[in-house]
C-alpha cells in the first residue's frame, strides 16, 4: 500500500504542474491588473510597484520565476494584504476553515447514512416520503438563502446562539455555520444510501443472510451498508476537498476568517499570487482526497486492488 | 428409501401471489408437497412453474410485493406467517438454502471465515475462535483444497465450483434437517455439477438430512432424487417415486419433459463441399497495457486453432466456461482482433476493420446467447430485423422492407402481424427466434451462434433446434455452432471441436467424438453430461 500511495503522489506531481500553469496563464490573459483602482494611480508609482511585483518582465519570466520560488515552498507576496505575504494568509485562514468543513462533513456522513438507511428500510412509507422531500429542500434551497435565516432565527430572535463572528473558535460560534455547510451534502448523502441501500437489500448476499436466520441488525448494519457505503464514499471525496477550502458565501456571512473568501476577493482584485495560492490548496486538497478515497474504497471492497 | 421415516416437511395448498401494477399474480395456486426425514426429493419444472417461489415464501423470503397463504410446517410448527425472530431460529439452523448464483449469493464484501462463522455463532452462540475452528472442520467436509488459506479468501479468489462448496458448508452448519438446493449447480459446468452433486450425495449419507431439489434439469432428478414433484403453471401435475415418473409417466405434461431432450443427427457433408470460412493457428490474446507505474498483463484466451467450414456443414464448438469458444467465434467474425489467417470464400479477411469488413458482414451473421439482451427494447420487431437491410440493400423501399421481415418472421414460425410489437411482449424462445429471423432476412452464408439455446428451457430448445435445422435446409446455410451443452451439439452439428483452455483438445465427426471420445478430458465431458447417474453412483462405490 505504501508504494501505490507513493506512486499516486508522484503522478499527482504533473497534475498539479499543469493546473498551476493552466491557472497562471489564464489569470494573466483576464483583462486588468492588480492595481487597476477606480481612480488610475500615478504612472510613476505604478511603474514602481509593477517593478517590485516583476510585472514589468515578461510573462514567461514571471511564470519562471513563480515556478522557481514555488520549488521553495515560496507562494509570494500578496498584491492586496501589503502587509502579508500568501502563505502567512492560508495559514491563518486554512484551519478555520478545515475545523468548519471537517464538522460539517462528519455530520453529512452520519446524519445522511442515518436517514438513507431508514428512507431505504421504510421504503415508499411515509417516512421515506419525508426523508426524500427533506432532502430535495436540503439540495434545492441555496446556502445564501439558509445562512441568514439561521442567523436570523437562532441568533437574532431566540438570541440561542451568535449570529456570527469566529470568536476564537469557540463551539457556539460553529452551530449555525456547520449546520448550514452541512445540510445540502447531508441531503446529497441521504440520497445516494437511500438508494444503493434499496438496491443492496434486494440483492442475492441479502437473501441468503435472511435465509440463514441473521438478526435485521445484522444484515443492514453489517451486510447492506458496507456495500451501500461505496457509492458515498466516491460522492465525498471531491465534496471533501470543496468543504475543507471553504466556502464564500458562508464565511462571509457569518463573518469567519476561513480562506473560502480569498478566492473571491483574489480574483475580483487580481490578486495573482493569492489566487495562485488558493488554486494551489484547492488541487492539492482534490488530489489528496481522491487518494483517500480510493484507499477508503479498497479497505470497504476486497474486490478493488492497488494496481 | 423404502422404510416411511416421519414427515419433516409439510406443504399444504400453498398459494404465492404477487401485487404487480397489472394486478395481482399468482406465480404458485395451490401446491401439497412433504419432505420425510433422510429423504431426496426433486420438485422439477421449467421457468415460470413457481418451483422457486414455494420455497421462497416457506423461508420468509419472498420479495415485498409477494404474500403465501396456506400452511407450511417443519415437524409441526406453521412457518407461514410466523414472527421473524422465531423463523429466524429454524432457517439458517434447521432448516438451510443453497442457491443457483455462486457468483452473488455470498457476501463479496467479507471473509468465507466470517460468512461460515455468522450463523454458528448467531443459531449457535459459538464463540469467534470456536466458530473458526468449526468453519475450518467445514470447509474440509466440503474437501476445499487448502482450508486454513480458503477462511481468510474472499469469494471473488474462489472459483463457481468452490463458491458452492462454501454455500454447502454454509448450510451444514448448525447440523439441519432439510437442505433446500435451488437449482444449486445450474451456472456450474457439468464436470463441476458432477462433483457438487456427488458432494451433497456423500453429505447427506454422512449425516442423514433430507434434501429438497429443485432444478429444471431431469438428468439431475434422474441421477439423484429418490421422489418428484412435477411442476407446471403453479401446480403440481404429477408426483412419483422418480423411477416410476421416468419410466411410466401418466401426465403429458411429463412426458413432454421427458421426451423435450435434443435429438436427431446431422449426417456429415460430402468432402467435395466447398470451403466457406477457412481459419488457420487463430490466437486472441486479451492485454491491458501497463500504466506509467504499474506493469500490464497478457492474457491467451484462443490459442492456435485452425478449424474449417464447409457449404451446408455445422461446425459445433464445445467447452465448458473459460474455454474461448465464444472468443473464437467472435474472432472468426473479425468482431475482436486477433492473430492468424481467416480465409472467407478465398478473400482473406484477416485483420479487416470495419469498412473493409462491411461487404462481408451480411455474409457472415451471428446469434447471441442472451434474448434479452441482444434486441433492441426501444425498436420494433420489424425494425430489428430489417435494420441489416438500411446498411446492405439501401435500395429497397420501406414497403418492400416490411414485406421482407413478414417472410422472415413467418420462415421462424411467429405470426408476421407480431412485427410492430417489442422485445418485451415476447418470451425467451419467441425472442430467440427473432435474432434469428434477423440474421436469416440478410441471406447469408454463414452463421455463428452463440449459445442460443442455453437460455431456454429444454421444450423451448427443441424448437429451436427444429428451426434451426428447417433453415439450414432451405437456404443451405453453414452454422458454427458454440454451445456448453453437448446434448445440443450432439444433435445439431455433424463436425465437433472440444476446447479448453484456448486450445482444441479433440476434433472430429460428431458421432466419432460422441462415442469414441479419444482424449480424457472430453469423456469426463460426456460422461458429466450423459452418464451422471453412473458417474455419481461411481462416486459413492468409491466411498463406500
């Protein structure tokens, strides 16, 4: 196993090469600069600064010279945030916004497996019924219509919890945010047991654990959800990677200082190295979890082999 | 088993319904059936007789739109409609099942230790080092080569024959009264079925439980029941002790069954007919190319075969699964690449890719295995079959299309007004015959079939066989003919070809490889096939 998540690792290297030229050539071609503001600066201050920032070289210069300090580990400075250079940025920014994304996955896979399993059990109850229309809500509704009905709700009116802010990380703080990054995958989650649930308990092993008197216990919970797991696990990995590196409209919402709204704020400013730094976590994260899944997927599924 | 052992099993007007959105079905109307203790009892029928279903709804395992009523006791306690938790002490421990798919009855999920353990310790309350130990002395009952390696496999390292040797040792765990085989050694070849059968032979003379058959296949109930029940249509139409119900049947029903195996013979063609499809050392080799990391692999499915087919001849293929007969087939129709030297009335069409191949295709037309799944579902029957006529005579117009697939649909024996109905309206058999009808509209001169009876039930088959010889007749037709089932190549073709493992072990005339088989492996071929009762019977002297 070690040498397959090696060799994994290092075909990811090539990967990761074409997605950060990919992304510096198309940052670069997009009309504008980094210190195109409404009112124009002074050509002599401008000449300065594009000479501090190499943007007077050529463009297969600068790529070059990116490339070489992004060898050392050196993502450059921000355009924007003068006073801070990219990595000093994720690194205050990333764990918020892993802490927020982890909580938010884990209460995906447990709730949604829960209420899969259940719809899948009770099929065409009236329980199913609920799980599936919850779920289309869940999906359907966007996170910047649920975000400030929350906050309303339990943070201005029953006053149960903060309406935002980070506050230092502090459990109370993470309720409304988790539960509003959580609730479209949980919904998505639902869905995908629900169904492969179904069809694991129609299937030939199922029968032949009823025919040899297992207990109902057994036979969903060690025979059907294991199988129904699978097709979850490969949704989640690419859902991972998107959760963990943040989300825009919930962190600015809720005022968090994750980095999900320096994507955002790097492209609209052409903030070139924090937009390459953004890119640059995000493929890795992708890369990374793809890896895991497809470790998770042969520790499920005796049949799949690291070759 | 002339001395009246007690009645352990007992069905009483068992009626099975199922709620479908055409309204409610009754798959079995009213069915008495016993089992006594020790005994072999067959329940024999064809598809659709509901030989399964009865079984099903006695175990509690009938699918969620299916309700039993009527009585079902095992030594006096009603099953039918008793409380899952109390079935659930008598299935799996008095009571076991094996089942026809060795491929997905088990679990592909977790260990053969675990599944074996999971109901000794669950009817038994074995302990996890016990039940081990237990499943261990199983598997070697079972004569599983390599047991204490086999606990820790997983059922995709196993072969079909060792998957149902699992089954088995899964079913004598807890020590039951009854075995319900369902249709246990349908998928298996039939040197494969000879020893699963010989298997539960010697099992049940070690340890004395009834075994209750169920199959479609009367060479099995021959060889091995010691009573049957006859099934048709949900009803039981005739009972008996077996050798009375092979011997003097009362029902036609029965005698149809017993009349329904392949028969007749193809008399050899004459040397002077010419050669159509002439293949020489034909080689396929399956590979997956090796990626930046990993290594690839290469695998010889068809080795070196050279075979030749001759105006108005049958050419059977026989082999069991794995062989690469239907490989070769496909390979001779240039429908996958491979190595050697097709000659196709002296164009060598070799390595030909589609364009080249298109001329020849209307030619050289194959029938697969599968009639559900080689008709299109969203085209008609008539569109199916003169869709070959778009690509090979685009010049006639679509009346005389129509006209075309009427003549063919009547040359199969369907009705010509069925050609605007679908796929699905039909039944196995009526379906086959349109593959058939497909091929045939297109003139050629060549057909390779594909097992185009394995899917059939035996009176469906003979049918087909009819057909099959009524077309070759009149349109002098060349057939290959590639079938698992010697019976069916006994009858059909006049020249055979024994494969295994790639490569032809035996060749000859029909009759020449049917009766005096040369290599060992083709008479363990047609004695699993012809002389099970022998080779079973064989099998017990050895033990004894």
């Amino acid at each position: 196993m070690f040498g397959y998540v090696l060799r994994r690792l290092l075909g990811a290297i090539p990967t990761l090469f074409l997605v950060v030229t990919a992304s510096f050539f198309l940052m670069r071609v997009a009309p504008g600069g980094p210190f195109d503001q409404e009112r124009a600066l002074e050509a002599k201050v401008l000449e300065n600064l594009n000479r501090v920032f190499h943007l007077d070289r050529p463009v297969w210069e600068q790529y070059l010279y990116y490339l070489g300090n992004l060898a050392r580990g050196d993502l450059g400075p921000s355009f924007i945030y003068r006073d801070f250079n990219v990595q000093q940025l994720l690194a205050n920014g990333l764990p918020v916004s892993i802490q927020l994304g982890g909580l938010a996955l884990l209460v995906a896979l447990l709730a949604g497996s829960v209420l899969g399993t259940i719809a899948a059990l009770r099929q065409n109850s009236w329980i199913d019924y609920s799980v599936t229309a919850v779920a289309t809500f869940g999906i359907t509704v966007p996170n910047f219509v649920v975000a400030p009905l929350l906050s309303l709700i339990f943070g201005v009116w029953l006053s149960m919890l903060p309406a935002g802010g980070w506050g230092g990380g502090s459990p109370q703080n993470m309720v409304l945010p988790v539960i509003t990054l959580a609730l479209p995958q949980v919904a998505i989650v639902a869905r995908l047991i629900r169904g492969s649930m179904i069809e694991a308990l129609r299937s030939d092993h199922v029968r032949t654990a009823r025919a040899y008197g297992l207990p109902t216990r057994m036979i969903v919970g060690v025979h059907a959800l294991r199988a129904a797991c699978l097709p979850a696990v490969s949704y989640l990995g690419p859902a991972a990677a998107a959760l963990l590196t943040g989300s825009v409209v919930v962190e600015t919402i809720f005022g968090l200082p994750g980095i999900g709204r320096y994507f955002v704020q790097g492209a609209l400013n052409r903030d070139y190295t924090l937009v390459m730094g953004t890119v640059i976590i995000i493929a890795v994260f992708v890369v990374v979890f793809n890896l895991i899944v497809d470790l998770l997927y042969a520790a499920l599924d005796p049949r799949v082999r690291y070759d | 088993m002339e001395r009246m052992a007690e009645t352990i099993f007992d069905i009483r007007d068992i009626r099975v319904t199922f709620d479908t959105p055409d309204g409610a079905v009754e798959a079995v109307r009213g069915v008495d059936m016993h089992v006594r203790a020790g005994e072999t009892v067959a329940v024999v029928g064809e598809s659709g007789s509901g030989k399964s279903q009865i079984m099903m709804a006695a175990m509690g395992l009938l699918a969620s739109n299916g309700r039993a009523d009527g009585s079902v006791t095992y030594r006096g306690q009603e099953l039918v409609g008793l409380p899952r938790e109390k079935l659930n002490r008598i299935r799996g421990a008095k009571i076991t099942m094996i089942f026809q798919e060795p491929m997905t009855s088990l679990d592909p999920l977790y260990t053969i230790e675990r599944q074996i353990s999971e109901p000794l310790r669950v009817h038994g309350g074995l302990s996890a080092s016990a039940a081990r130990r237990r499943a261990l002395e199983l598997l070697k009952l079972v004569h599983i080569p390599e047991p204490e390696r086999r606990l820790k496999s997983y059922p995709h390292e196993l072969s079909g024959g060792q998957r149902q040797r699992v089954m088995i040792a899964m079913a004598l765990a807890n020590g039951p009264d009854l075995l319900i085989a369902d249709e246990p050694t349908t998928a298996l070849d039939v040197t494969i079925q000879a020893e699963i059968l010989g298997l539960l032979a010697e099992l049940q003379h070690k340890l004395g439980m009834a075994i209750l058959f169920i199959t479609h296949d009367l060479t099995i109930v021959e060889a091995f029941a010691d009573r049957v029940y006859v099934m048709q249509h949900g009803k039981v139409v005739e009972e008996g002790v077996t050798e009375q119900i092979f011997t003097r049947p009362t029902k036609d029903y029965t005698k149809m069954l017993l009349a329904a195996e392949p028969e007749g013979h193809k008399p050899p063609v004459p040397k002077s007919a010419p050669i159509l499809l002439d293949a020489d050392k034909v080689s396929v080799t399956f590979s997956a190319r090796g990626g930046l990391f990993s290594p690839g692999f290469a695998l010889k499915a068809v080795q070196d075969v050279t075979l030749s087919l001759r105006a108005g001849q049958t050419v059977g293929i026989v082999g069991e699964s794995g062989s690469g007969k239907s490989t070769l087939g496909r390979a001779l129709l240039q429908l996958l690449p491979s190595e050697g030297r097709v000659v196709y009335q002296g164009v060598p069409i070799q390595g030909f890719n589609r364009a080249a191949m298109r001329p020849y295709r209307r030619n050289l037309q194959m029938v697969f295995q599968d009639p559900y799944g080689s008709l299109s579902p969203r085209m008609t029957v008539g569109e199916i079959i003169t869709e070959g006529l778009l690509v090979h005579e685009p010049g006639l117009s679509a009346g005389q299309r129509v006209e075309q697939a009427m003549e063919a649909l009547k040359e199969v024996g369907l009705d010509p007004a069925m050609r605007n109905r679908f796929p699905h309206e039909f039944s196995g058999g009526q379906r086959q015959r349109i593959a058939i009808a497909r091929a045939v509209v297109l003139k050629p001169t060549v057909i390779v079939l594909d097992e185009p009876t394995s899917a059939l039930d035996r009176s469906v088959q003979k049918q087909i066989i009819t057909l099959l010889r009524r077309i070759q007749k009149s349109h002098n037709l060349s057939f290959i003919f590639i079938s698992h089932d010697l019976a069916v190549v006994k009858a059909l073709a006049d020249y055979t070809i024994v494969m295994k493992s790639g490569r032809v072990v035996e060749e000859g005339v029909t009759d020449e490889v049917f009766e005096r088989p040369r290599s060992d492996y083709t008479r363990d071929l047609m004695e699993a096939a012809f002389n099970l009762r022998q080779v079973l019977s064989r099998q017990a002297e050895a033990r004894a």
